[in-house]
C-alpha cells in the first residue's frame, strides 16, 4: 500500500535509514510539507515504513537526501522501530507541527 502525503504547511523531522548503500545508515532531515513522498508498509515483522517513491513536486525531492528504499524510522522523536502500525505512522506524519 502507497500514500502520497499532501497536507498543510509545516515541518516534521524524520529519521530515515539509507539502504542504498553499501552500509545503511541512519540519518535525520527536516522537511517542510508538502514532502512529496509515498510510503508503504514494510514485510511483517520489519519496523518502519519504506519510501517506495519520492514525488517531484515536494521537498523531500528538493534535499536529494531521500530516495525509494530507505526506511522511515522516526517521525518527531517517535520511534518507528517497535511495531507500530502504518496507521499511527501516518498520523504522526500528517499532524507533525513544527519541530523544537
């Protein structure tokens, strides 16, 4: 399942995990709405939701820090490494205001 996120304008700061690299690395980007990224749930029992694509017109596209395949793992000091659901993920994700 994919999600386009289009909502209001703030800014959220999420956690990613590059695994497009020979290492995965765990890095941290704000982003200001719209971010402009489908995501979907990963396989059971894998934490995190993954980035299946990046859209043109948001600003997770302007950073070139995100790209298909890395793993949304935080969302505004939010773990998503537990088992939480893509519901809740989602919900954090369109509520996130700005970030301290």
């Amino acid at each position: 399942r994919g999600v386009t996120l289009v909502s209001s304008l703030s800014i959220a700061q999420l956690v990613l995990c590059c695994v497009h690299t020979l290492a995965a690395l765990q890095y941290t980007i704000t982003l200001r709405k719209p971010m402009g990224l489908q995501l979907e749930e990963q396989e059971p029992g894998l934490s995190g939701l993954s980035v299946r694509a990046v859209l043109p017109e948001g600003s997770a596209h302007a950073s070139d820090r995100v790209w298909p395949g890395d793993i949304l793992v935080g969302i505004n000091g939010r773990d998503l490494y537990d088992e939480t659901s893509f519901t809740y993920a989602m919900m954090q994700l369109q509520t996130a205001g700005p970030t301290a």
